[in-house]
C-alpha cells in the first residue's frame, strides 16, 4: 500500500507560515495535517523563511532531501526588499534551502545551497528528478537573469549526485512570448513531461513534453484543450502524484482570493501523455490552504511514522 507525504507552507502574515509543513493521505484524496497544523522544521538562516518545497527520497543512499526557496515574505517585504516584487526577483537570494533525513521524521539543521551569481535573480521554487539515463539528479527553478534585463523569468538547472556539490546552471527551457516560473518534471514510460507556469499566452500552466530530462521540450496540446474553462491569472505552483490505480492527480495552487484561502485544487488524468485532466473537487478533502509544495509517495510503515512522531 503506498502512501503519500505533501511537504508545503502556508499563506500566512506572519513568520510562521514560510516554514516547513506536512500533510499526510493515505489515497492522495484525503489529506490530514501533521504536527496539528504547526511547522514540523524551521529556517534558521538566509531569509529565515522557505516556500515553494521539493522532496525527493535518493535511490542511491535511501536519504529524502527537502528543497526549498529562501525567501520569507514576512520579515523581507517590509525590510530589505523595501515592499517590491521586482526587489526580489533582482536581488533575492541566490541559494536554496536544504534538510536531509534518512527517516523523514528526523531532519539535519538546514543548510543553505549557493546555486546563483550575481548575474542571477532570485531563485523560485526548485524541483528536482532523478536522470537514470546520467546517473545523477537534476535539480531545476526559475529565475531572472542579467542576460536580458532580469526580464522574463527561465527555468534553469543544476545537476548533483550527493546534493552537496552541484554543477553550474544552465537554461532548461525558455518560452519565447512570456516567462516561465513553477517547473515540475515527472517521468513515465521513458518520457519526460514538463507542467511550467506560463506567464502570458496563455497566463496558466502549461504542460510540455520531451525524450530526455533537460529536453528539448514540446507543448503537450491535449493539456491545454483540457484547461481552456480554468480562469487565467489564479493558478501556479504545479506538482503531481501518481496514485495507486496509476490515475495522475495534479495540483493546482489557488491564488486568486487574499489570505488563506488560497490554495491546492485537483485535476484528475488517466496518463500523463494524455494531457486530459479534469477537475475534482469534490472527490478530495484539505485541513486548511496548503500551498506550493511537492507530494512524495511513501510507505505505509513511514506514514505511521510520521504520524506517531512527537515534533519539537
């Protein structure tokens, strides 16, 4: 029986909501909140915030690595990003977050991962993959550059095979008419697909196509015919499960109301290179907004673990 662990913050004003949160499904419909809905890890340094979450468990040293922006929006937009939006984007940080477990209830004291120069924004919202056909773990996110004016927004990538040293970035992808932010790549049968948020033309999420982890990528147009009723402007944050029926169920992170209620909605497909999701609202059920983050299937034996752990 698989199991599922959702690692994800919280829209809230104040400091506590940019911290590491998990909910816990035993189906991926019906989702329960740990720890009573309190942060299970905190950010202790850089912006002493994180958002924007990837886990991944490593086949090759059965550790699980939690990804994350260092960004908090609580303390920085009213300090040293002066109230601006673009502030961040230019001058935010140039590393991620990172905690590693080898038993998902006990977490090393966060590091930070310097992956930027200066010629680099802010880095968003990191996803990573293991690459079989390297050997090794592509690490992606999005970011502005110096290269055109820290205009529209690329997704670039960095690879790692002990999450300690990591290659310099390179473009993933770029779309031609608009930014791309919110990168999630998932495998199945061999191929690679890529769901982004585009940022104009259309402004939702898109989902693409390719042989090969890094690609080149192709629209997947069947995803978007399947999206033509989903308002524009109020979804981003992507990230998808295959659950026990090997039915996929992508989340979709609400934005489009202030304050917490915001947050995840589902769309249901039969595969991933059918492109034809639909909604389904109510065949799910959240505790309270959960927001951008990435869902790991796990083991009945660490779902009770997890459970049954007394969180400090």
């Amino acid at each position: 029986m698989q199991t599922y662990l959702f690692v994800h913050f919280r829209e809230k004003a104040t400091p506590d909501g940019e911290q590491v949160y998990f909910g816990l499904s035993r189906d991926g419909c019906h989702w329960e909140a740990v720890n009573g809905g309190a942060p299970v890890l905190w950010a202790y340094y850089g912006d002493k915030g994180v958002r924007d979450f990837t886990i991944i468990r490593c086949e090759e040293n059965g550790k699980f690595y939690i990804i994350a922006t260092d960004l908090s929006l609580a303390y920085g937009m009213r300090n040293q990003y002066r109230h601006s939006w673009d502030e961040i984007g230019r001058n935010g940080s140039k590393c991620l977050a990172l905690w590693e477990s080898d038993d998902l209830t006990d977490w090393t004291e966060q590091r930070l991962v310097r992956l930027g120069n200066e010629d680099f924004g802010c880095l968003w919202a990191p996803d990573i993959i293991c690459d079989r056909e390297q050997g090794d773990y592509v690490l992606h996110w999005s970011s502005s550059h110096c290269a055109n004016g820290y205009g529209p927004k690329g997704i670039y990538y960095s690879r790692t095979k002990d999450f300690r040293s990591f290659t310099e970035p390179k473009v993933l992808y770029r779309k031609d008419d608009s930014g791309v932010i919110d990168s999630a790549i998932y495998e199945e049968d061999g191929r690679y697909y890529l769901f982004v948020k585009s940022e104009a033309n259309p402004a939702k999420i898109i989902l693409l196509a390719a042989d090969h982890v890094t690609g080149p990528y192709e629209r997947v147009e069947s995803f978007d015919r399947s999206m033509e009723t989903v308002e524009s402007g109020l979804y981003e944050a992507p990230t998808a499960v295959r659950l026990e029926d090997g039915k996929w169920c992508l989340f979709l992170d609400y934005y489009g109301v202030p304050g917490e209620g915001q947050g995840y909605v589902p769309f249901v497909a039969e595969s991933l290179k059918s492109g034809e999701f639909v909604r389904a609202d109510r065949a799910f059920s959240f505790p309270y907004g959960f927001k951008h983050g990435t869902i790991l299937t796990i083991t009945i034996e660490e779902y009770e673990r997890i459970k049954g752990h007394s969180w400090r």
